[in-house]
C-alpha cells in the first residue's frame, strides 16, 4: 500500500512524518557545495600525511646505515645489505607510493632518496626526499 505524505496511516491512524523527494535534494544540493568549498583545503593535508611515509622510510635507513657503518667501517649501496625491506609499491600492486634507493654511498657518506610514485596534486611534479649520513631528512622536490 502506498502512503503519502500527512496521510493517515490505517493502522495507526497518525499522519506519517518524512521529508519530501525536494527537501532531500536541497539538503544533498547543500552538502555537496560544502564539500566543494572543503576539498581545496583537505588536499594539501592528505599530500602531507602521504608524505610521512617517505621520511620515516629514509630514517630507518639513516638508522641501518648508522649501524652498518659501525660495524664495517664504512656505507653502502646495497639496502638489503643494510637490512631495509622495501615494501611492495603501488606499481607492483602494493601500498608504499615512495621508491627508497641509495643513490651513491663511500667510505665517509651516502645519499639515499625517496621518490614519489603517486603524482599526489596531479600537476606533473613527484616528491622528492633526500637524506644523508648527518641524517636531515630534506624535501628536494616538493609536489
């Protein structure tokens, strides 16, 4: 049976309360203005939040590096050697959106990198993190 709206119900004999098909596309017409108006500002902080991955990824290799050199007197090049796993990448059906690699590694030093995988703001530039044997994690590309 089909009731409408401020109909007696015969069971009950009240008049059903609910919103109407035009309120409810008001108040969805609303929300999503809302979220429009939103989204510019939560972008930057979901790219932020993206970007810890890379930094807490390079101070584990700061920290296994640390400790290879002690033990060897001297860095590498090789992050298994180290004892980094790098998780599954997202081009690999993983989640990590960052590459870690050693880029050059001597006696006294080495660089590592963070590359991003994920063009987080879709405009052609990926995130770029460096650290070194001093350990400052930097932004060399920002996205």
């Amino acid at each position: 049976m089909l009731l409408l709206k401020n109909q007696p119900c015969p069971l009950t004999r009240h008049r059903l309360k609910g919103f109407s098909l035009t309120e409810l596309l008001v108040a969805m017409v609303i929300l999503s203005v809302l979220v429009l108006l939103a989204l510019p500002r939560l972008l930057p902080l979901v790219t932020k939040a993206k970007t810890k991955e890379a930094q807490i990824a390079l101070a584990t290799v700061k920290t296994l590096m640390d400790v290879y050199k002690l033990e060897h007197d001297r860095y590498t090049d090789n992050l298994e050697a180290v004892g980094f796993v790098q998780e599954k990448t997202v081009e690999q059906g993983g989640n990590a959106k960052y590459k870690v690699e050693v880029v050059q590694a001597t006696g006294t030093g080495y660089l590592a990198r963070a590359t991003s995988l994920v063009d987080f703001d879709n405009d052609g530039i990926f995130n770029v993190w460096e650290v070194t044997e001093k350990g400052q994690v930097n932004e060399v590309v920002a996205d």
